[in-house]
C-alpha cells in the first residue's frame, strides 16, 4: 500500500513540476531614444469604451511604463492624473507587465511589454504610427503565444510632471 502512495505522490510531483514555465525575453533590445518625433515631457493616453484605462509614460532611455487604472471611469486626462498616487504607483512598479521598451524609426513606433497568460509573461509587440508629435496609433500587436491579431488604439499627449522614475527591476 505504501508503494502505491509513493507512485502516486511521484505522478504528481512529476505533473506539477513539468508547469513551471520560464518568462519570456523582450524580442527588442532597449535603444536610447534620441529623435524629437514626438513629446516624452509627460504620459499618453488611450481610450477603451469611452473611458481612459491606460496611461504610457515614454523615457528618454527607451523605457515604456504602463499604467493600468483602478476600475473607476476616467474621462479627461486630468481625471486620469488621479491614477498616478504614489500608493497605486508603488505597487504598479514591481508589476512586470507595466514595463517595457519602445522603439521609434521615422513615423514608425513599436512597444514592447509582457502580458501575463496563467502566471506565465509573454512578450507582446505591438506596433503602429506616429501621426504627430502629440498621436500616435497602435494597428498591430503580436503575442508571442496567441500570434497577430490587428487592433486600434490611439494614444494623446497629455503634459505632466514629475514623472515616475523609470528604474525597474525588469529591463537593463
């Protein structure tokens, strides 16, 4: 009877350790940015369902950090400047899905993060096109496990100051 419990707990030993999966690694290395296509001094925002869930605050050293809201409707930028508490943010930073990269070539920019799919960080591209200095327009994202998928998500300027600092534990 023992042997037969020691088989059983090795079964499951074996099932759950073959589980653990690795992050993945961004695709696209960290490239300073050094162009004057479109203002960093402050955080992007996009609208879902008519309400601002998202702010993206653009660094010079070609970090992206995403800010994800609270559950509560935002309308204005200046509403969505609530989101940016140094409790919410404190928390925010050690989240691995709020950091990235950002890479902009002529009218071109591509964001690179990770999603989480059952505890599990994939890498996430998503690219588009810089309308202005102040827009841009998301039309791509690729995840490295569900594959492409088009999309339409566009980003406005809104200046503010100080931003968060953009030292992580995530990127180099």
């Amino acid at each position: 009877m023992l042997k037969r419990y020691t088989k059983l707990l090795l079964v499951f030993f074996l099932i759950f350790s073959s589980c653990i999966f690795e992050d993945d690694l961004l695709r696209n290395p960290r490239e300073d940015y050094l162009g004057d296509n479109i203002y960093i001094e402050g955080f992007y925002y996009t609208y879902f369902e008519g309400k601002i869930r998202r702010i993206l605050f653009l660094y010079r050293n070609g970090i992206c950090f995403r800010v994800y809201g609270d559950g509560k409707d935002r309308t204005t930028p200046e509403e969505a400047e609530t989101l940016l508490t140094e409790n919410h943010l404190k928390w925010l930073i050690t989240d691995k899905e709020c950091w990235g990269i950002y890479i902009i070539k002529d009218h071109n920019i591509l964001l690179e993060s990770w999603m989480n799919t059952h505890g599990d960080h994939h890498s996430v591209v998503e690219t588009g096109e810089i309308l202005n200095d102040t827009t841009f327009i998301i039309t791509k994202r690729d995840h490295n496990l569900s594959g492409i998928s088009s999309v339409n998500y566009t980003y406005h300027f809104y200046p503010y100051s100080p931003k968060p600092d953009s030292m992580n534990i995530f990127i180099e």
